[in-house]
C-alpha cells in the first residue's frame, strides 16, 4: 500500500472518529486529505473502495439515513471501534499477533485481522519478534486448504482428483492426511497415499474439484518421528518459471491487484488492461475466481482454463 493512501485512510478513520454526528460524502471529502483533489465519479470510486478495505480489517464504519437529508451519513461509533482494558501475558500476545500474520489470506484471515486490529486498539502489543522463526504470510487461497485442515485435525482419509505436475492428468488419490505444510509460499498435504501404497506430498493447487471425506474420524495414524517439514522440503518441484497473464479487470475495481501488475493501461470500455506475473496457473486461478465477473484472463490459456475449472467447480458444487 503506497504512503498516500495509507495516510488517506487513517485521516477518514479519524474523521469518522472525531465527529459527534454523521458526516455525508461531501462533507468527508472537504475535510479527508486525498479526496478533495479528486473529480466526482473519482472521489465516489475512491471512497467506496477505502470503506470496503477498511471493514475488511474490521473497522465499523456505520451508515446513518436521515429523513431530512438527502445523501446518509458515516460514523465510527468509540464503542464498536475501541476495547476495554485487556491484559495478556508477553508471549500470549506474540501468538495472538503470529497467527493474525499467518492466515492472513486463509478462511480464518477476516476474524484474525479483525481481532488483532481491535487488541491493539485496546492497548495489547503484539510483539512477534520473538517468534520469527516461524514462517509467515502464507497464502492459502486453496479451495482443498479447508477440508484438508479438518480431515487432518479428524484424523480422516480423503479422496480427491489431482493434476499431475508433467503430464496434466487427472488421477483419483485416496489419502490419508498426516499433515499440511506451507513452504515457500504455497502448501502441501502430506500422508500415505493408499492408491500407490507410500507416503506421498501433493501440492494443493493442483487438487481439482473438491476433497471428499473417507471413513470415520480418528482411523488414520500418523507415523511416530515423521517429519513432515522434510518431506515437503525434499520435492523438486517446487518452483516454476514466472510469466506473465494479461488481463481485463474492471475499472474501480480490484484495488489489490493492480497494486501487484507490473503495468495497467486504459482499455476498451469500462476495462483496464493489467499484466500481472505469475508461476503457478492453479494459484493463480484460485485468486482470480474470487474476483468474479470482475475479472478476464486473455493469456495465457493455460491459466485461462485454469480460472474456468474453477469457476465452474463453484457453480457445481
């Protein structure tokens, strides 16, 4: 997030602290720094996505509609916003603060962020110096991640179909999970793979469709004195050759992303053309499925085709 906008949206949480009453957009935009150089339809762009990201990190900006008035009004209400006094041991607060980091992009990332956000509010440090070992800001966009947690937290077999790395084709596996590893940014699911009789390590972006449970929980064991960190570390493919997609996004739309293209210029209508780098097509296609409509792959097909699986699994499934 670049500087100006990272002052941008502090001034309008400060705003919308500081008022005693709603303020409309036009009133925030005369007082917010950042707004008040912006053309109409800009501003109305601009401040819809700064409300957006600033819920996202759990922020409670409220919507207020007087009767008398035309336009609503925003607040933040010191009530929602702030904490009582809580205390937390050192260490409890650097655990509260490691794992707001780590699912920063899991399904758990909304309530971590928004509880880490509302602790500081209230005083509580969250120091994870202490703790940086640990590998962090993993991503886990996965669609299988979910399943897979809970399979291995049961202590379930699965069955899924995944894609092989060479050849592109796609094999049933049944599995029983032992664990699910993050390396370098992408994550694996380790267990013995009943279909080839060994312990075997899949890489979750190319599980296709979804994770089917097997069997009751608690029949799976995990070996004693697995390491699965080096099983995972052993694998040889673990990276691709980066290239570049080139996509059509939505014009006001998709803050995140344009802030990771290497170029976004005008396109025909209401579309942008943005050149983003990537490695994996599946990875990839897990992120941009989660755009919607707002988003279209041009090139390359692969990753194309991959954003359609995905899309279609969703209306299957």
């Amino acid at each position: 997030m670049s500087r100006r906008k990272t002052e941008r949206l502090l001034n309008l949480v400060i705003c919308l602290l500081a008022t005693r009453r709603p303020l409309s957009a036009e009133q925030i935009r005369q007082a917010v720094p950042g707004y008040d150089r912006e053309g109409d339809e800009a501003f109305q762009r601009m401040f819809e996505r700064d409300k957006n990201e600033l819920r996202e990190i759990g922020i409670p900006i409220e919507v207020h509609k007087d009767p008398w008035e035309d336009d609503p009004g925003y607040i933040i209400r010191r009530q929602a916003y702030e904490l009582p006094e809580i205390t937390l041991e050192p260490d409890e607060a650097a655990v509260l603060g490691l794992a707001a980091q780590v699912w920063q992009r899991a399904s758990l990332a909304e309530a971590a962020g928004g509880a880490l956000l509302k602790l500081r509010a209230g005083g509580v440090q969250t120091d994870e110096s202490g703790l940086g070992t640990l590998e962090l800001r993993v991503d886990t966009r996965d669609p299988a991640f979910p399943a897979l947690w809970e399979a291995v937290r049961d202590r379930r077999a699965v069955r899924f179909d995944y894609r092989a790395a060479g050849s592109g084709a796609v094999l049933t596996r049944t599995l029983e999970p032992w664990g699910v590893v993050s390396r370098r940014g992408r994550w694996y699911v380790v267990g013995f793979d009943r279909d080839r009789g060994e312990p075997r390590v899949f890489r979750l972006s190319r599980i296709a469709g979804e994770v089917t449970p097997v069997g009751k929980p608690g029949a799976v064991r995990v070996p004693e004195g697995v390491n699965l960190r080096e099983m995972v570390g052993y694998r040889d493919d673990m990276t691709l050759p980066e290239r570049s997609a080139l996509l059509r996004v939505r014009r006001g739309t998709c803050e995140g992303l344009r802030q990771l293209a290497q170029r976004v210029e005008p396109g025909q209508g209401e579309w942008d053309e943005v050149e983003l780098v990537f490695a994996d097509p599946e990875r990839l296609a897990g992120w941009l499925a989660s755009l919607g409509a707002d988003v279209q792959v041009i090139s390359p097909p692969d990753a194309r085709d991959a954003v359609i699986r995905r899309l279609k699994g969703a209306m299957a499934s």
